[in-house]
C-alpha cells in the first residue's frame, strides 16, 4: 500500500502544479542598440540605435518558472556619413531579425509587481551595409534578460525588458516597454 501512495501523491501535487499553469502572449517597442563593425565593407564601425519590436508567447508552469519563444524585428540603424579616417566619410547601415527561445524564471514580488530573469538562444539574421557594400551576418547565440513587470489585473499587465544578445557582428542589446496578457 505504501508504494502506491508517494505515486499518487506525486501525481496529484503535479496536478496542482498545472492547475497554476497558464500560457500568456505578449507585445513589446524599445530602443534596439547595435554596434556593428562594418571595416571589411570599407566603413568603420556602427554605434547607433534604432526601434525594436517584439511579440512573445509563453506557457507559465507556475509562478517560478516558464518557457518562452519570441519573434524580434529590430528596426535599421543608419548613418548618413561618419568618418573613416581624415577626410574620408562612409555611410552605414545595420538591421536584424531573429527568433528566440527562452527558460524564464520569476520572483513575485507582491501580487502586483513580478521579476523575471530569461536565458535562451536567439536565431538571428544581420544585413551590414558600409557605403554601396552590403553583407549578411547570421547566427544562434546566447541570449538573456532581467525583466520586471506590473499587473493591472491578473490578466493585463504592463513589462519593462533589459535583453542582451550574444551576437557576432552586429552586437545587440534591446530595452523594452511593453503588455503582457495572461490566458486564465
């Protein structure tokens, strides 16, 4: 009788556990910044910033813990002429995509306000552009956030997002305001 009992006393805590679950989608804008280094387009290198989107869905196993995919559209950053060395000027321009994939981990602070920690992988695709020279970059790489985020009720709520990619050229970190829903 005893070998039954933990069985179904696991069974039914991780009944509990789903009973808590909830998938969740969401939207956020920011300021993507990039640093790309465009030397071997004839330019120099690329600091600059531009708008990034991002739409999100994710399924919560509980208040600790999650998985998330997010598709990301980060807008392109250019600058009309920079100089290269003394005299001679180029122009610039960097955009990326990329879809990611993240275990999310959640601290509810109050009911209201939660923080979040993301670590994943980021699939991406870079256009470089230096004067009328044009390249393509792309990659799957290390990605991970801080985020927090405040509930209007418990379905609506509003995220702020720290993100940081691990790409090559160019290199990419994201802030981001944004709504959250919850499917209760």
């Amino acid at each position: 009788m005893k070998f039954f009992i933990i069985p179904l006393m696991l069974a039914l805590s991780g009944l509990a556990s789903l009973a808590e679950a909830e998938p969740y989608v969401g939207i956020g804008i920011g300021s993507a910044f990039y640093e790309a280094d465009l030397r071997s387009l004839g330019g120099g290198t690329l600091d600059d910033n531009s708008t990034g989107t991002k739409l999100y869905g994710g399924y919560a196993f509980n208040k600790y813990y999650a998985a998330e995919a997010a598709v990301y559209n980060f807008a392109e950053a250019s600058v009309g002429a920079f100089e290269v060395s003394p005299g001679n000027f180029a122009s610039a321009a960097a955009s990326m995509k990329g879809v990611g994939a993240y275990a999310v981990g959640m601290y509810p602070v109050t009911k209201k306000v939660n923080l979040m920690a993301k670590l994943g992988v980021l699939r991406w695709d870079a256009d470089l552009q230096a004067n009328s020279n044009s390249a393509t970059n792309d990659g799957t790489d290390l990605a991970y956030a801080l985020a927090a985020s405040y509930a209007f009720t418990k379905e609506f709520l509003l995220a702020a997002e720290w993100e940081s990619f691990e790409t090559d050229n160019p290199e990419l970190s994201m802030f981001s305001l944004g709504f959250k829903f919850n499917f209760r």
